[in-house]
C-alpha cells in the first residue's frame, strides 16, 4: 500500500513525510522538482504537479491514499479537483485533506471558501478520509521575527477574540496518524473533519506578552491595522494575496479561530502527548535567532 504525499516539499508536507517514513509507511511524493527534493532514503519521487494530468496519472498508479495539500495559488480549487477526480479514476478512494478551520464560517476569505468548496466535493465524489481544520500556524511567525526582535513590536493584526494556533509538527504528525489509520482500514472508514488547534487560544496582547517574557525585554502589540498589513504584505507577493490575507486577518479580529469544546482534548490523546504551546515555538526561535 502507498500513501501519496502532495505539496511535500513545504513546512506541512516535509512533516507529513516524515512522520510516515517514522511510522514504516510507504511514501510516494508528487514535486516539480525531484533534483532539489531530499527526502529520506525510500521515498518515491514523482515529478509532476497537480495541474499536469499525465504526471497525476502516472503518480497514482497504485498509490491506496492521498495526502492533498496545495498551496494558497490562483488555481488552487482547480488543482484539488483535477487531482480528486485522477485519484478515484485511477481507484483511490481514501483521502487526508488539508482544509482551514472555519471554512465554511470565513466564506468571504478566498482561500478558506476555495478550501470549502474542495472539502464539499470530497464529500460528493464518496471519498473515504479525514478533512484536517488547522488553525493559524504558528511557524508563520517566523517571518517577523525580526520585527519581533529589532523593534519590540508583535505586527500580526490579529485582534482579541483569540486564535489557537498550532505547530507545523503537530499537523504532520496527525496527518500522519490518519493518513495510516485510513490506508490500514481493512474497509472505507467514514468521512470526517477535525480541528487542528493548539493548546491556547492566544490574543494580540498575549502573543506580545510571550514574546516578553520570552526575550526578557517589552514587545507591544502592533495593534488590528489589516489596510497596513496589506500593504506591507504588497512588498513581497502578488497584491490578489496581500488581499486575500488582509481579509483573513479581519475574520480573524471579528471571529477569531477559537476551537470547538473537546478539540485539544482529542487531538492530545491522539497524539498521546501535550500539544506544542506558543510559549516553546517563542522559546526555540529565539534560542536559533
């Protein structure tokens, strides 16, 4: 039995990979380009991508699971239909989807209504699988850490409702887990979602307030300007993204990505162990800065 492992060479996918080549699976990867993958000893690289069908079907043959994981792109419903439909011609019927939590609730947010929309088709094609809601990652502040360090300033508009944010490692070791408990299914097992969440539910404030005990110095708050962070985010990607994250980032301080009651609970006794806090995410990337 082989588990395919898309978008295997990004924070997520190299942990997915990973953890199934820790847990003894057989792990085919999808990559445009195999001569910069590296990958463990026993991994099959494919080249292809997921809008290049013949590469899909030539990636699928024989494969028993998907891992679908793509990136946040212009055609990316598009991508995740084609590879859904070659996955069940080609017999796959048992799939882990990388979704976002709230899909359905941010339907104004691009990406997180585009993730939605897959997830529905999971569901109308009778795919087998779990559809995975991970919250904001947290290594996504790893990109402002220098703002962090060199100014004292949290700039993450990211408001007073509260996200819970997870770990990269976390979702790639659950991915992992569901990933094999589907390919391992004697028969399809039922579809269903889960939240993908940390164990705090963190504010603006006290993401700063880490941040401040971690450094040992003040770190404040930049404050909720989502047209600021726009445009800062202009600086560097496409101004359709800069939007798209701009409009996340306003759900985010109206709603909030706060987890459902017994979400940490479940995913701590799947995991078998405490989720990675916030706290020790701040505490390594300063050890390493």
């Amino acid at each position: 039995m082989t588990i395919l492992v898309t978008g295997a060479t990004g924070n997520v996918g190299r942990q997915v990979v990973e953890q199934l080549v820790k847990r003894g699976a057989n792990v085919r990867v999808l990559v445009r380009n195999p001569g910069n993958a590296s990958f463990a000893a026993g991994v099959d690289l494919m080249q292809g991508d997921l809008l290049d069908v013949d590469s899909l079907h030539k990636a699928f043959a024989g494969v028993s699971t998907l891992f679908l994981l793509n990136g946040v792109v212009p055609d990316e419903f598009t991508q995740a239909l084609i590879a859904l439909n070659v996955a069940r011609q080609a017999g796959v019927r048992r799939v882990v989807y990388l979704s976002v939590i709230h899909s359905d609730i941010f339907v104004n947010v691009p990406h997180f209504a585009g993730k939605f929309g897959v997830e529905r088709m999971i569901e109308q094609m009778g795919f087998s699988g779990t559809i995975l809601r991970p919250a904001y990652y947290m290594d996504n502040d790893r990109t402002i850490k220098d703002i962090v360090f060199g100014y004292g300033t949290y700039p993450m508009p990211i408001g007073d409702k509260g996200l819970a944010m997870i770990d990269t490692r976390d979702i790639g070791e659950i991915a992992a887990i569901e990933l094999i408990r589907h390919d391992a299914a004697t028969r399809p097992l039922p579809l269903e979602r889960m939240n993908l969440v940390g164990p705090d539910t963190l504010t603006g404030a006290a993401v700063a307030a880490i941040w401040s005990d971690v450094l040992e110095r003040p770190v404040v708050y930049g404050g909720d300007d989502t047209a600021g962070f726009e445009q800062t985010l202009r600086q560097f990607m496409p101004s359709w993204m800069a939007y798209d994250m701009r409009l996340m980032s306003e759900r985010f301080l109206s709603d909030g990505m706060v987890p459902e009651t017994g979400d940490v609970a479940r995913l701590t006794a799947l995991l078998g162990r405490p989720l990675r806090s916030y706290r020790d995410f701040a505490a390594e990337t300063a050890a390493t800065a």
